[in-house]
C-alpha cells in the first residue's frame, strides 16, 4: 500500500496538468481602443514595414503598415533627411492633394493639413469608411504557425511579433 501511495504521488508531482508547452510562434502588438484613433507627430523613427511611398515636393511619405508615415524632406535630393512621423494607426494607404494629406485610421479615413509640416493637423475624420484591418490572425504565415489568440479586451492589433508562446491554442490552417 505505502508503495502504492508513493507511485500515485510521484504521479501526481509530474502529470497534475499544469505542464507548459512552449512554440515559437507570433504574439499580437496591441493598441487601446481609445488610443487607436489618436494621431500624433513623433520625432523620426526607425521604418518597421515599409508600405506604400508617396511623393509631393519637396517631401517623401513612406507608409509603415499599421503604425503611420514618415516624412522625409527632399528638399536637397542628394541630402534627404527624416522629418517625423505621423502616428496613424492602422494606416496602410495615404494619398496628397494640395496640402491635405489622406490616410486610413483604423476603419476612418483621415484628412491632415500639411501646409505647415513641423505641425501637421487633423482636419476631418470620416468614421467607418473601410472595414476594420484583420483582427483574428496573422496574414501571410506558412501552414500551422502557432499564435497566441486574438483577445479583443486588449484593443486592437497593429502587429505581430515572433515570441515564445505558452500552451498555444490557436494556429493558421489553410
């Protein structure tokens, strides 16, 4: 019996459940909700995912997918240097004209005076304009990548990051 009870105990020490299974998989980059929609001018960073490039002299507007713009003066063509960037989450399009800038916010499309590029200004949000940017999954990730699931409590997803993930319970399957 006493051998017994100490089989049935070292059982319980190493299967109780609460093993942890560690993958490399991606983790969602979340922004609150109520910061989603806040657009702000930063000093120049660093691009993380070059998107869409747009010119209008003498400026450079390269898009970083989800996160915003940066501008780039080309003022002197062989000296361009970063300006700033525009904080626009969500942002994946921008367009110019004249002295506006146009550009996707989430599902709003936003319209920026430039007219004065060391203050540029919200000058009208349309709301609801596009259907929300893919909050359930990573895009483009081969076959039975693991993730760690979506929790919309959190805000919304601008990114993912690799990372080590615990006890997965979501991955792609197409």
């Amino acid at each position: 019996m006493k051998k017994l009870f100490l089989a049935f105990l070292v059982f319980l020490l190493f299967f109780n459940g609460t093993s942890v299974f560690k993958v490399d998989g991606y983790r969602p980059v979340y922004v609150p909700k109520e910061e989603a929609k806040t657009i702000k001018v930063l000093p120049p960073q660093d691009i993380t995912t070059q998107g869409k490039v747009y010119v209008k002299d003498p400026y450079i507007f390269v898009g970083d997918v989800n996160l915003g713009i940066h501008v780039i003066d080309n003022s002197d063509p062989r000296h361009p240097y970063k300006l700033a960037f525009i904080q626009i989450y969500g942002n994946h399009d921008i367009a110019v004209k004249e002295q506006v800038l146009y550009a996707d916010n989430m599902e709003d499309l936003v319209a920026i005076d430039i007219s004065d590029m060391q203050n540029p200004t919200l000058v009208k949000r349309v709301e609801s304009v596009y259907k929300l940017p893919n909050q359930h999954y990573p895009e483009n990730l081969p076959f039975q990548t693991y993730f760690e699931c979506p929790d919309p409590s959190k805000g919304f997803i601008v990114g993912w990051i690799p990372d080590e993930i615990e006890n997965p319970k979501c991955y792609t399957s197409y």
